[in-house]
C-alpha cells in the first residue's frame, strides 16, 4: 500500500480520506511518497499523516513542512504541528548527506528516561526547497515487535515522481580483473575511512571464485596481513549453515519442513503452550513465532552454561506478538534449530558434540570448508583477524574475544568461525543451489532454496526464510545474510539471475557501517550504477564521530564519586544473574556475566542516575541506580525485558 502526499495531501484508502483537507495554495513544498503500515491504525489533516500501532502506545507522524531554514527548523515545525507545543531538543544530530531521491538528510535522536522505555528520533528529508520529516515516537517494546514495519515507512520515503535507479534487465558486466580491482579499492578505501584494520573478501563469477584476499592486518599494532584464510567470526552467518543442515536432513528424510518440533525432539518447550504444538521445523528459523529477542540472558550469564541452556532459555520465553504476524529475530530460536540437526544426525550425543559432528561431516567437510568451526582455542590460534572496538575517543582499540564467547552455548545462532575462502564456498553453494566441489551434489535444490522462501516482511522489498533474507535491491534479487558480534560484522551475497556472489569480514565494530555501501558498490560495477557508495562511506564516517562524541558527552567520566561509592560490591537478578563491582589500576570496574571493564555514570533525562561501561567496543552495560524497600538495586533494560539485581548482603 503506498500513500501518497500531493501538495499536502495525503492519499489513504478511501476510508481515512476524508480526514484530510486540500492544501493551502501557498505551500511550497514538494510531495513526498511512502509505504503505509499495513493494520495501522491512520489519522491526519493536511499534510500530516500519522499512523498509530496496534498497541496504540507507538505513532509515526510524516509531515510535509515545506520550506524551512534548516533541518532543525523543519523538525521543531514538525513537533509543533504532530504535539502543539512539545518541543524537544535532541541529543545526537546526524547529517546523512543527499540520496534516495533528496538533496538532504538529518536525523535526530532524543534522549528519553530509562524508566520510560520510549524511543523518540526524528529525520528531515529535504528535495528542492521543501522539507518532509518522519517523526518516531512511542513505546520501544512496540517498535521492537514492529520494526519491520517502521523500517517500511523509513526506507520507501522518497519524493514524489522519484523512482530508484532499477538494474532489473540491465546488462550483466563480470567480475573481470579491473571490476575486481575497483572492488577491492572501495574496500581499502572504505576501511581506511572508517577505522577498520582488517577485511577479508571474496568474489564469485560464473560458478567459480575469481578473486579471494584480504586487505589490511589481523591487528592493530600488527604488521601480519589479512588474506583469504585469515579466520573471522561470522555471527548470525552461521544461522544460514544451520538450516542448511536441516536441509540435508530434510533430504535423508529425517525431517520435514512441516513436521512438529515436539515430535521430534519432545524436550522442546517456548512459554507458551499453545506456540510450543505449533512450531514445525520451518519456524525455528523463520524470525515469525511471535518470540522476542532475549540476548542478554545468555550475555549477563556467567560462563560455561551447556548447549541444553538454549532450551531452558526458550522455555522461559513468552511470545510478544501473534504467530505468523510480524518479524521478531530471536537468536534461541535459531540455536534450537541447530541443535535439533545435531540431535537427529548423532542421537544420545551431547547437543553441542553433536551439533559440531554434524556441521563438520555435512557441509564443512564436503565444501572444503577446512578452516571452519566453533572451536575458540583453534579459530583464536594462527591466522586470524582479533576484533576491534571504538573508544569514547573515537579511535579504533584491540579488543579482547572473551566477550564473544558469550554465543558458544548457542553456536548455531552465531559462533562459527570462518575465512573468506570458505565463506565463498557457502555463497558458491548458494548459486549453484546445492552443487558443490567437483561438482558433487551436497544437497536438493528444493530443499536448498526452501530456506528463500518469503516469510515474514522485513522492510521494503525484503522478506526472512530460514536464516537467509531474500531481498531485492535496486530491482536485483538478492540471498543475503549478515552475522554481527563485538568487533566482527560481515555479510555474505548471492545474486542468483547474474551468477554472482561476494563475501566480506571485518575486524571492528565500525565495519558495520561498510556492509551496506560495499553492495550498492558491487550493483554499481555489476550494472553500471551511479556512483552512491562512496559518499555512502564519507557520510557514515561523519556520523560514527558523531555519535560517539554525543555518547562520550553524556557520561561523567571518571564517574560521579558519590555514585560509585554507594554502589553495592555485587548484586544478583531473580534469573540468576551476577553484576560484581570493584575497583581496578584506580578505576571502577564492573563485571556482568560477558561484560567486563571499566564503568562511568551518567545524569538521565529525569534525573536518575545510571552506570555505564565506558570501555570501547559495541556491547556494554547500561543499569540504572535505584533502590527498593532499603535494598539497592540496578535495572538493565532491553526492548522488551527488565532485569532488575539487587544487593547481595
């Protein structure tokens, strides 16, 4: 469903349009074009559309301002009309440079009490004179549970009469030396921008690797280059290896995609009934069951928790959105589905014995895959690239790789480590559809390319299957999936009507903001595009200093003395979990399960107090100080739980 502004007029379905009048002749501005939320409720005047979720506690409001002084104006233009008289001032303010059909692009980012739970950003989109700004507001449990149809509305807001470049039926250029060549120089440059030391890469062409390499080094400080079998951890990549088991399975007919979960592996339990008969073999991996991400019971865990923990974990896991209804990526859910391939492959094995079995007997022995696994002690030895984080400084920092460890009781979710050699393997396996070295069959097609099949929606013009997403970006279908830990992002990407593929790992956290420039830079070589990702690079470089100064001015560091020293030295949650505080080198030090290091505090947006880790990299801690009934206490949120500690006595 597309909704439409024309001249400050909103086009909606016949039902809410009379709610909108007819412009005034003086606007200026030019109209604007987007994809409504379906089953939203909508509501509006003129030049105003705002749409309301379910829960009725989440509302997004598109405003056609017209013409502004600034980006900033636009947006406090926008608030006054959305919420007469709510002017909020933001805390991060991000220019995202022209694209997508404007020829300018801020977003903003306000701070809200922890307590709160709400989410509050804005963006102002400007085409000619005239401005058109999203405003999101509204509680974060629900815009977890339906970011896919807020991602929907971001990504299809374009101005009127603008239609993205479209390579659908566009000639095919190959990946001849000098298109690899400029790849690869898009990768260097890219990394060099953004801070990143090492990327290992991989080209496919015509059903072969034609280029696989690295640029850069394995480590700061470290003068040992990154090459095609430079080992990285591939995350949530992993998820695609997973079902790829239970593809082959599928083939031995030792399970169907439709068959029970229950009846074959009875142990299996979600804290609901009623889902737990309903989850066939096809929904551990489909992102659809209704259960929510819950990754910090296993994150603020302490170690050495067994593969048996990811179903103590899902049983204790309720659904926060109907079955079928709406995409909600839970990482429990994919390590089950793992497990239960090992279980079926080696019976009475331990769950993660087996697992490991499996993966190396099915799909990494016969991919040739011989520098891939879940061993830590072996992918940490020799050739392997250390992660890396941004400090507060915003420079680049060698981390340490305990904290990932924090995925080895659910490996099948995202704890394999792999190269760019054998990363292009399993895309090669992709475009071949389950032809591999030698060409040995290694699976069905049909039971391949199950795993691609449409589910749930994403965002426009992309869906999730089975630990794969199926997309189509600028008119070209695309298999991809994407895998994210502490100091390690990458992707991997098949286009199947060209014969493509490409693989790329980085070694830091920064390496985020190049996945998605590095595939328009591929559509741009493939088809001839205009040049957009360079600058794509230029802008998320700006932003990522700006964000981590806007972060850096927030906290008090070192930290408020009176709030450290009536800290308690350890708490502990109703689940079991342990936050122990203590000083180290003369600075205050926390340790939360996988979390450890430093900690500053900061002054909420009400006046509460938080601490915060203040060491770099991606994942950290992020508590709020309180107390009850004389107990102190420290509250950790994610989207949709609270883990509240309180003093251990």
């Amino acid at each position: 469903m597309r909704a439409t502004f024309t001249r400050l007029c909103v086009m909606l379905p016949a039902a809410a349009l009379l709610a909108f009048a007819a412009a005034p002749a003086a606007a200026a501005s030019p109209s604007a074009t987007f994809t409504a939320p379906a089953d939203w409720t909508a509501s509006g005047e003129a030049g105003l559309a705002r749409f309301a979720a379910p829960e009725a506690n989440f509302t997004l409001t598109v405003v056609e301002v017209g013409t502004a002084a600034d980006a900033r104006a636009a947006v406090l233009a926008a608030w006054g009309r959305a919420k007469p008289g709510f002017a909020p001032v933001p805390a991060v303010v991000n220019a995202a440079g022209a694209g997508d059909g404007w020829d300018e692009r801020v977003s903003f980012q306000y701070e809200t009490p922890p307590a709160e739970g709400r989410i509050r950003v804005a963006s102002a989109q400007r085409a000619g004179a005239g401005w058109t700004v999203l405003l999101i507001d509204g509680a974060m449990a629900t815009y977890a549970k339906r970011s896919a149809a807020v991602g929907q509305v971001q990504q299809s807001l374009r101005p009127a009469g603008y239609a993205p470049e479209n390579f659908a039926g566009k000639p095919v250029h190959h990946l001849a030396p000098d298109r690899v060549a400029a790849l690869r120089q898009f990768v260097a440059d890219s990394a060099k921008a953004l801070g990143v030391p090492g990327v290992g890469l991989a080209f496919i062409d015509g059903g072969k690797v034609v280029w696989q390499g690295g640029v850069g080094v394995r480590a700061l400080g470290s003068s040992e280059p990154v090459d095609e079998h430079t080992k990285f951890m591939v995350a949530s990549n992993t998820k695609g290896m997973a079902t790829l088991l239970l593809s082959i399975l599928a083939d031995d007919g030792k399970l169907r995609w439709d068959q029970k979960v229950v009846d074959l592996y009875p142990q299996f339990r979600l804290g609901s009934d009623e889902v737990t008969k309903s989850v066939e073999v096809r929904h551990l991996v489909c992102a659809c069951t209704g259960l929510p991400r819950k990754d910090f019971a296993f994150i603020l865990a302490e170690p050495g928790a067994p593969a048996s923990d990811t179903f103590v974990q899902l049983a204790q896991t309720m659904p926060t959105s109907k079955f079928g209804e709406l995409f909600q990526y839970n990482n429990l859910m994919a390590s089950a589905a793992g497990y239960l391939g090992g279980a079926l492959s080696y019976p009475g094995m331990e769950l993660g014995a087996a697992f490991d079995k499996a993966m190396e007997a099915r799909i990494f022995g016969p991919l040739g895959m011989k520098d891939t696994g879940f061993d830590f002690q072996r992918g940490m030895a020799g050739n392997w690239a250390q992660p890396h984080g941004m400090g507060l400084d915003g420079r680049t920092y060698l981390l340490s790789n305990d904290f990932n460890a924090t995925v080895y009781p659910h490996r099948p979710a995202g704890g394999a480590f792999s190269t760019a050699a054998d990363m292009a393997q399993y895309a090669l396996l992709e475009l071949t559809k389950g032809v591999g070295p030698g060409g040995k069959r290694v699976v069905s097609e049909a039971n391949i390319t199950e795993r691609r099949k449409r589910g749930v929606p994403v965002g426009e013009n992309m869906w999730y299957g089975m630990g794969l997403f199926d997309r189509v970006a600028w008119g070209v279908p695309v298999v991809t999936h994407g895998g994210t830990l502490q100091g390690y992002h990458s992707n991997f990407y098949a286009l199947p009507d060209a014969g493509i593929g490409a693989v790329i790992l980085t070694n830091a956290d920064p390496g985020a903001a190049m996945l998605g420039p590095f595939l328009r830079r591929l559509m741009e070589v493939v088809y001839d595009g205009r040049p957009e990702a360079a600058a794509d690079i230029a802008a998320a470089a700006a932003r990522q200093q700006t964000q981590v100064a806007a972060r850096r001015a927030r906290l008090t560091l070192p930290g408020d003395p009176a709030v450290i020293a009536g800290l308690a030295p350890r708490y502990r949650s109703p689940e079991g979990l342990i936050v122990n505080i203590s000083q180290r080198s003369g600075q205050p030090w926390l340790k939360a399960g996988f979390v450890e290091g430093p900690f500053a505090t900061r002054k909420n947006a009400d006046g509460t107090l938080s601490i915060v880790s203040s060491g770099p990299g991606l994942v950290g801690f992020d508590a709020q100080v309180g107390s009850k009934d004389g107990v102190r206490t420290l509250t950790v949120r994610d989207a949709q739980h609270d883990y509240i500690y309180a003093e251990q006595r």
